[in-house]
C-alpha cells in the first residue's frame, strides 16, 4: 500500500517557481489526498513556513512543512 498523495500539475508549476524566487520551504495540507494549487504555501524562511503552519490548522487542515531544493526531492517527500 502506497501512502504517496496526488499533487495537481499547478502545484509543480507553482513550486518551480517558487524555486525560481529562493523559496524553498512549502507548507501543504495533509489532511488532503489531493494537493491542488489551494492547498500550498511556499516561503523562503523556515519560521515563516512554520508560523503559517501552526496558524492554519483546523478540524479540517493540517498543514506540513517540508524544504526542497528540487521538484524530485518535493515528489520524495510529498507523503503523509
């Protein structure tokens, strides 16, 4: 059983780019299978993903904070 989640063609575009600006920390909603292009954050600060994370959780969100310096290494460590 795979425990890897499906991330929306938007979301890697979304994260090139954010590589492209520096910002190499992305806060995502595990609480979703499905990540689409709402469900992401990406910061440049470790604490400011952090603080984002920490700040938007819910009976329905829970966000994870990952660093990625490619998007191979996103899709690595895109998992639950």
């Amino acid at each position: 059983m795979s425990n890897k989640r499906a991330i929306a063609n938007e979301v890697l575009d979304l994260a090139n780019k954010a590589l492209l600006k520096g910002e190499h920390w992305m806060a995502y909603n595990r609480s979703l299978y499905f990540a689409d292009k709402e469900n992401v954050q990406f910061f440049s600060i470790e604490t400011d993903a952090i603080e984002f994370a920490n700040n938007n959780i819910s009976d329905r969100d829970s966000f994870y904070v990952i660093l990625f310096d490619s998007i191979q290494d996103k899709l690595k460590s895109f998992r639950v």
